[in-house]
C-alpha cells in the first residue's frame, strides 16, 4: 500500500504531494492535479485539551476551540493562548473578526463576544429550538445544524442580531438523531464557499448546499480504493470523519480509524466525484481551510499535539 510520510519538523518549509501521482494509476485519477503542500507554522496545543474545531481568524491568525476542559484559544506569537478569562462551556464554533472573538456556545446557548484586550463579555441569547448538532460561521452569522422534531435535522441560520430562521431540512437518508446516540456527533457542518456542507459517517454522506434554493447535493461514499488499489469498507463503524473542507474547486475529507494511525484523505471535485484517495499512516486530522488564502490546518498527533497550517498549491497534472 502506498504512503506517504508527514513527518515534517517544526518550522520546516518542505514541500509534500497529498493525493497525488502514484503508480498504478486508475482512470480515475486521470489528469488530476496533484495537491502540494508546504508547511508554514506548527502550534503546540496544551496537553489534555481535546480539539473538536478551528477556524482561521480575519488576519489570517488560528482559532480553536475544544473540551476537557473547555477552552477557545488564539494564536499569539507562535502559540496557543486562552481567549480571556470568560469561561465557556461547550463551544460549538468560533469567530475572530479584529479583537473580538464571537463564540457559539451550547450549554450557554448563547454568543459569546470576547475582547481580546479584556473588558466585558457581552451574551446574546441564541434560542434554536431542538438539538444543537454542530455550527459554522458564515459571513452573516452562524450556520446551525439542529435535530429538531422526531429527530430530524436542518440548517438553521442564526444571524449576528439573534434572529434565527430555518434555511433547509436535511433529507432523511442523511440520517436523523436518535435516543441513545453517542455523545460524539455523528454529523459535522462546514463551509463550501458558498453554503455549507453536512457530513454524516456510517454510512458516509456529505450533503451540500451551494447557495439557498438551488438543488443540494448528496454524495455517497460505501467504499474507497487507493492508489495501489486497496479498497476500504466504509460501512464499518471503525471510521471518524473530518469536516468537509472547501480548496475552493476541490473538497477534501479525512476518515480516521479509531483504532490505528490509518488515515484515509478523500479528494472530490466540484461534483462531489471521488477524484483521490491516499492512505497514510499517520495520526492527523483535517481541520479548516482558507480558500482565499490557499491555507489548510491540520490536527498532527505523535508524543504531543500540534495545529500544523500548511499553504497548499495545484501542481501539474499526473
């Protein structure tokens, strides 16, 4: 099987291909790009924090959020340093727009607005009926993926007054929330630049809604080949996805086997077509992306856990 190795230092500014030429190669990776990736900076996380989110701030700095305890943290100075002293309970998602940080909190069920500088911490009430699943932000507000009535899911849009609409229901094969679920989402939302994107694992979906009225897509993924030709069952309950990120005329996602280093990262196209898939066996996780910027970040787990933010770039076609 065909890997790659991530195993770039601290600091570095070595370039590496992810999904890109391998032998043998299929049709359907034909005339496909390769995807370079060149590191820019690595953040050390504080020991026993577990990420569930990040998002890149305004000024292109890293914000991310996570539990046990719960914590929303912003880049410094090449470091990770807790947002004020206000503490949060749950976050959902995060913002950063100049010195502020916007924060989507669950258990609150409210906006934080944090000043960086310190000073006071204003709530706003964020009343979305049923139960909150995951959340993004968008240039509006927030995109709220809720389990309403009978557990069945839509995306609601929480704009910056407070105001809350429902935008769209998720169609039942994407799946809905049961009693009993597993405190781990089974659902993710993210951006698609524009609109958003639901990603469901076991079996795996990924729903997208480019713009509000036009026809979503559902992309269904039962099995996956990679470049040497292994294929991998993804009906079984051993994978964790990523969120969907957008390198704007590409998604990229990653799956995680809960119980090895093995990780799958799936390229798609525009279409939602399956254009890539790379094995690797290394303990990382897709976070967030910046499509403007052309940057990505990455969770890098070995003896300790870093926020790894690369410049990613198209190369020639293979």
């Amino acid at each position: 099987m065909h890997r790659h190795t991530l195993g770039i230092s601290c600091g570095s500014a070595a370039a590496l291909l992810l999904l890109g030429s391998a032998t043998p190669k299929r049709p359907l990776a034909a005339h496909v790009p390769d995807l370079e990736l060149t590191e820019v900076r690595s953040l050390g996380v504080p020991p026993g924090l577990h990420i569930t989110g990040g998002a890149f701030a305004s000024d292109g700095r890293m914000l991310v959020w996570g539990l046990a305890p719960a914590a929303v943290l912003v880049e410094e100075q090449g470091h990770l340093r807790p947002v004020g002293h206000f503490r949060v309970k749950w976050p959902v998602a995060a913002t950063m727009i100049a010195d502020t940080v916007a924060v989507l909190d669950s258990a609150l069920r409210a906006v934080l607005r944090i000043p960086l500088g310190g000073g006071q911490v204003q709530s706003l009430p964020a009343a979305w009926a049923g139960t909150l699943i995951d959340a993004t932000h968008e240039a509006t507000g927030w995109a709220v993926l809720v389990a309403g009535d009978r557990g069945i899911l839509k995306i609601d849009h929480l704009a910056a007054s407070g105001s809350l609409e429902t935008v769209e229901s998720v169609p039942p094969e994407v799946g809905r929330m049961t009693r009993g679920a597993p405190a781990v989402p089974a659902w993710r939302i993210s951006p698609a630049h524009p609109g958003v994107s639901v990603i469901h694992i076991r079996p795996l979906l990924v729903f997208t809604r480019l713009q509000p009225g036009t026809q979503p897509a559902i992309s269904r993924f039962r099995s996956a080949s990679d470049d040497s030709g292994h294929e991998y069952n993804l009906l079984r309950p051993k994978w964790m996805a990523s969120p969907v990120l957008s390198l704007g005329s590409a998604t990229l996602i990653s799956l995680a086997d809960v119980g090895s280093d093995l990780r799958l990262l799936i390229r798609c196209d525009s279409l939602g077509h399956v254009v890539r898939v790379t094995a690797l066996d290394v303990a990382l996780g897709l976070l967030t992306s910046e499509p403007e910027a052309h940057e990505l970040a990455m969770l890098r787990e070995t003896d300790r856990t870093d926020v790894v933010v690369y410049r990613y770039a198209w190369g020639n076609p293979v």
